[in-house]
C-alpha cells in the first residue's frame, strides 16, 4: 500500500504542479515542501518533466562547455600516452567492453520497471533504447574508465541517470523502491548468466598455448566480476547509490524535507572514501586491495577456478 505522507507525490502538500524546463518539475500548486515542487525520486534516476497536454517532449541539445571539452582532451591525452607506452592490454579492452553494457544495462533497467509501473517519462525520453549513443555520459563512461583502468586503478563508471517521475507509479513509495533496486538486480542476473555460461561451457580449460584463458572466456569472466562489483557497489546503503531506497523507505515521512536536501551532497563523501580507501594502508596492501581480493577470490570460487 502506498504511503501518501505530505513528502511524496500525489499527497496534499507535494502536489505536482505545471512542469517547468525540460528535466525539471514544475512549480508546486499547493506550496510543497520546496516552494518549486521538486519531487523524489528513486536512487539511480532522476527527475523527468511532464509535457503539457500528453505532447511528446522535446530534448535540445546540450552545448558542449569548456570544462566537458577539458575532459576530453585529457583523456584523449591519457589514450595516447598509454597507447605510447604499450600499456593495454587485452585484459584492459576486454574489461572496457564488458564494464560500458553492464553500466548502460543497469540504467535501462531502472527505466523499463518505471514503465511497468506506469511512468513512461524515460520511454518519452528515448532512454529505453539498447543504443548506447543515448546513455553515454562522455566523462562517466568513457574517460574515467579509460583513466582508471589503462592506469592500473581499477573500474568504475557510470551513464546518464534515467528520467522517472515517481508521481507518475501507481504506488510511488513501494514502486519507487522496486525501480531503484532494478539496477543492480541486472546486475545481479548478468553475473549468474557470466558464471553459468563459463562452467557449461567449460571456460576453466579454454586455456590457449601461453596459459592464458581463451578471449571468450576471458570476456565471460569479466563480465562477471564487473557486475559483481556494480551490483554491490550500487546496493551499498549511502545515497544516491541504489541501496539506500531501502533505508529511505523505512524513513518517517516528516524527515523527507531534510533528507532530500542532505541527499543531493552526499556524492563527493563516496569518491572521497574511494579515495581514502586506497591510501589506507595495512601492511603493503591498500584497503580497497583487500576488498577487490574478497571479492575476486569469491567470484574465483563460483566459477570454480583454483586460486
């Protein structure tokens, strides 16, 4: 049963009112919490604009800042230097390619729940397509994963968050919760197809004459162990990561006000950890080494490769 609290759309004080730009909600009709009636939405998404009259949005293109054109020649920079010292490999292709649809798959998930439950703002939006055109975020896709994988600093990434109206679900608060966790469920369904197909197909003996593993069954590992890191990466309960829904959805709905406004921030404390993480040090080996070390061993054992 959804929660009508006066925080959550459809309740007496956070009416939706006219939409306002493209991507953003309109002002409140009954004065909300905000006064510019910005409504929740689940982690992993955002807001989506609903056009007047049912029409069909329009989506201007966005100019290309300086700063974004400054991202882009650093990392073309980066490519060059890393392909002017021989430093790719084939292991580093293999998990660029594998990480890039894992990610995009993981967004697309949280738009086709959405539509299931009755909001078709990211459908309108043209973001339930499998072109990966429509969800590259040139920075979250491309150049910080080239970055962090060809400098030898593992994987992460991300693409342009899926537009969802929540006041648009048939139960926002219980389906708000459900579109949020999509994402890393995905995740989840990818590394059991990744492990099933490299047993049944005897991935652990596709080993070529240098005794290394075969390209297919090295993209069938990878594949795997990227989405496990995706999907508990994303099910860590720290917003706006995916798993918080479940701590949101527990919250009394008068803390919603100060809760979303502290959400917005909480971003840069997740890459400020990350960072840390690598610099904490016990013995010769990182924090984050002994986490990624877990993780793999685990992730060894299911595929049933020795150690």
């Amino acid at each position: 049963m959804s929660d009508q609290s006066p925080w959550w759309p459809g309740g007496p004080e956070g009416t939706q009112g006219p939409p306002g730009p493209e991507g953003t909600a309109g002002p409140s009709s009954r004065g909300g919490p905000y006064g510019g009636g910005a409504y929740y939405y689940p982690p992993g998404t955002t807001p989506g604009a609903r056009p007047p009259n049912g029409a069909r949005p329009t989506r201007p293109r966005r100019p290309v800042t300086p700063r974004r054109w400054l991202w882009i020649g650093i990392g073309i920079g980066v490519v060059l230097l890393l392909l002017h010292g021989h430093r790719i490999s084939e292991t580093d292709v293999v998990l660029f390619c594998v990480l890039i649809p894992s990610i995009i798959l993981h967004e697309i998930a949280h738009g086709w729940v959405a539509l299931a439950f009755g909001d078709d703002t990211a459908k309108r939006a043209g973001r339930l397509t499998l072109n990966p055109i429509a969800h590259i975020d040139i920075v979250g896709t491309v150049i910080v994963p080239i970055l962090l994988i060809w400098s030898g600093f593992g994987f992460f990434g991300w693409a342009k968050p899926v537009p969802v109206n929540v006041s648009k679900l048939r139960s926002p608060r219980n389906q708000g919760v459900l579109v949020s966790l999509a994402g890393p469920l995905t995740n989840v369904v990818l590394c059991v197809i990744s492990a099933v197909a490299f047993r049944v197909f005897g991935g652990i003996n596709a080993v070529n004459a240098s005794g290394q593993l075969e390209l297919w069954a090295l993209i069938l590992f990878y594949l795997g162990l990227a989405n496990v890191y995706l999907a508990a990466f994303n099910m860590l309960p720290i917003p706006p990561l995916d798993g918080s829904v479940l701590v949101e959805r527990m919250l009394p709905g008068s803390w919603w006000p100060r809760y979303l406004e502290l959400r917005r921030y909480t971003l840069p404390l997740i890459l400020i950890f990350v960072v840390l993480a690598s610099y904490i040090h016990d013995g010769n080996t990182s924090l984050i080494d002994h986490l990624s070390a877990s993780v793999e061993n685990w992730w060894f054992g299911v595929l049933g490769v020795p150690t």
